[in-house]
C-alpha cells in the first residue's frame, strides 16, 4: 500500500510539473501576443481626410428588403412604408440591384486608379431567414460597411447595430478582419445585443415627420436604453476628438460604451441637431479636413459653436440635386454631402451633384466624379459605401 501510494505521488507531482511547465508556455506565448503592432500593420485611421491607402468597399448583391419591424419603421420614410409591408424579406428590385451593383463596380475601379488598396465582404444569401431566443428575422446586405466597422488608430471596431434584420451583417466581414488580425490589428466587438422587445419601444407613436420632430426635441427615440446599441456611422473622428449623435439606432448607452473603451486616448462628445429622422451623422455633419466641416442647412448643429471657437470653417453645402421622383428608400437627398475624402485635396463626389462639386473646387479641392445614383437607393453615399482601413497620417488633437 505504501508503495502504491508513494508512486501515485510521484505520477501527479510529475503532472503538476508537466502542467506548470504547460501554463509557462501559455504564458510566454501571451507575452509574444500582446508585443506592440507591428510598424507595417494594414490597419491606421485616425481621421476622415488623411491620404486614403486601403478601403473597404461594400457589396450590393442579394441585398433584400428588411422586414417592417418598429425599428425599421422609425428610420423610413412614410412614402416608403408600403414598399417595406409589400418587400419586407425579398428581395430589393432586381434591375435597380443590377445597375448599383455596376455602379460600386465602376467606383471601385476608380478606387483602384487613384492608388487605393480596395477589399470587398462576402457575398452571402441575406434571404435566409434565421431565429434567436428573442427574435426573428431576415438579413439585409452588406452594402455599407461604414455602420458596421469603425476603425480608431490600429483597431477595427464591430458595431452592435440595432435593427434585427442587421444581426448577422457581420459574417460577411469576418474574412477580411481576420486577415487584419493576423496582419497585426486590433480586433473588437462590442457587446452583442439580444435585441429583445424591451431595446425597442414598441408603440414608439409616428405617423409624420412632425410627429419626428417633436420626439427627436423631446430626446425621444424608437431604442430604449435597454441595453448597449449603436451603428458606427454614428460616429465621425477627427483626431484624438470623435464626434456621436443619439439616434434612432446609437443609444446612450452603447454611446458611454465607446467612451469607456475609447478614453484616455480619445475623447468621445456628443453633438445633436434639428433632425426629425437622426440615423447616421454623416449626412448631416461630415468632417473633410482639419478646420472643415459641412454641416446641413437643414439640419443645423446645437453644438455648432463648440467649432466655430476652436478656429473650424463650417460650409453648408448646397441643395441637392437629385429629383424627387428617384426612390431613396432608406435616406435623403442629403446624400449629396456624403462624400469620401481621399485626401486633404481630393474627394469622391456624385457626378450628378454639379453644385456641390463647384462648392469642393471653389475650396480648391478636386473632384474625383462616380455616379452612383441607384447605389444611393440602398441607403448610403460614397462614405456610407466604404470604411477606411489605413490613412497615412499620425494621431493629432485639433481642439486643443
């Protein structure tokens, strides 16, 4: 007995030993983990106008109408609510997808011309309908990479959007950001939403953009503060200073999360405006370089002032042109604005949108010209379109 016992000492003395040894390794191996990012990392972005290097472009394919839900209704335009109960899971006009899909083809080519790396997402079947403990739905696209990835210095952010038919865009990315991972990036996901009923106030009360406009005074929005949600268009950067809106899709708390996550190297404010639909702030304020920002006529800045004392030139940026009979079934006309800076001196504009190419020329600013009409139909602008994964340029204050 005695000697049994003493060989079962042995055989887990020498397991200890060998797990010891086991968790030195692990150890070591997290050391060599967390070196810091690699000079050559692929991923650097730190405002909206350094010069552009590398970009994701979205893709148009199988997109398919959302389903009407509360949260889909609260971001649409009454005109369009019929379309939605009639389309809701199928999906978006075939020949209008076939002439944006063209469209986003030929822009990145242009892309491609100016010395800009282009990567595009997965084509994925976004008609396949899918089941959560809370909820159900179908997907929409991956269009508009811009409201899901946010990319802060080395680090790529996903976003917690909050519309349902939106839960599972980021499959179609997951391809691409593993890549940068492995090139050296940082990888976050901020805290998946259940996007149970209590995220949504279910008799959230529109019937008319009047009804929106005294909802959005009274800080009233069709998200609750249920838990963490936010779409990272609702963002926009300028250094070490990022600039959000409470919206309809970014509530405060998902907002106080990227404060928390972000601070102490950025600061995160919280600018608001007359907008009786807020979803996305790039159409309505959209930084295009140190000192300049367009900001819309229709739409003005509470917080305007915050700019003007710290030395900005703010523009308004002139009436779009796009005819009123051109279906924009998850946007405004106010695309116009949505521009890609490819640097301090060039930008991508519409080729449509004469007048606001001559406000960019008379800034001295050149005019890199795509037409992109049917692809602003899916709901974005050139901005909305891409997500910039490197600029050349260093982290900067511009408010100090």
């Amino acid at each position: 007995k005695l000697g049994r016992a003493f060989t079962g000492w042995v055989q887990r003395s020498f397991q200890s030993t060998q797990a010891a040894t086991a968790s030195q390794n692990t150890c070591a191996a997290d050391d060599k983990a967390t070196s810091p990012v690699p000079k050559d990392c692929p991923v650097c972005s730190y405002n909206e106008w350094d010069p552009l290097e590398e970009v994701i472009v979205g893709r148009a394919e199988n997109a398919c109408v959302p389903p009407f839900s509360v949260e889909v209704k609260a971001n649409t335009y009454e005109k369009y609510w019929g379309f939605y109960e009639k389309f809701g899971g199928q999906s978006f006009p075939k020949d209008h997808l076939k002439k944006a899909i063209a469209e986003i083809e030929e822009m990145c080519n242009i892309l491609k011309r100016e010395g800009v790396i282009v990567k595009r997402p997965d084509p994925i079947d976004w008609s396949v309908k899918y089941k959560t403990p809370d909820f159900e739905s179908t997907g929409m696209y991956a269009a508009m990479p811009r409201d899901i990835l946010l990319v802060v210095g080395n680090e790529i952010i996903e976003a917690p959007m909050a519309w349902r038919a939106r839960f599972f865009e980021y499959r179609a990315y997951r391809r691409i950001i593993k890549d940068y991972f492995n090139c050296g990036a940082k990888w976050t996901t901020a805290p998946k939403p259940t996007m149970a009923d209590e995220l949504y106030d279910q008799d959230y009360p529109i019937r008319s953009v009047e009804d929106r406009h005294k909802l959005a005074a009274q800080g009233k929005f069709v998200t609750t503060e249920f838990e963490p949600c936010f779409d990272a268009a609702d963002f926009i950067r300028a250094g070490r200073d990022i600039f959000v809106q409470r919206s309809q899709v970014t509530n405060y708390m998902g907002i106080e999360w990227m404060r928390r996550h972000l601070a102490p190297d950025y600061r995160v404010h919280i600018i608001s405006f007359k907008d009786p639909n807020p979803m996305h702030i790039d159409a309505t304020f959209n930084i295009i370089g140190p000192g300049l920002v367009l900001s819309n006529p229709d739409r003005p800045c509470h917080q305007i002032e915050l700019f003007k004392k710290a030395g900005w030139t703010v523009i308004r940026p002139p009436v779009p042109l796009i005819p009123d009979d051109h279906p924009l079934w998850m946007s405004s006309k106010w695309l116009s604005m949505n521009v890609l800076m490819l640097d301090e001196k060039r930008v991508m504009v519409d080729a449509n949108e004469t007048s606001i190419q001559k406000m960019f020329e008379n800034l001295g600013i050149s005019t890199i010209k795509v037409s992109i009409r049917h692809a602003n139909s899916l709901g974005g602008g050139f901005h909305c379109w891409t997500c910039d994964i490197r600029r050349r340029g260093t982290l900067q204050s511009y408010f100090d």
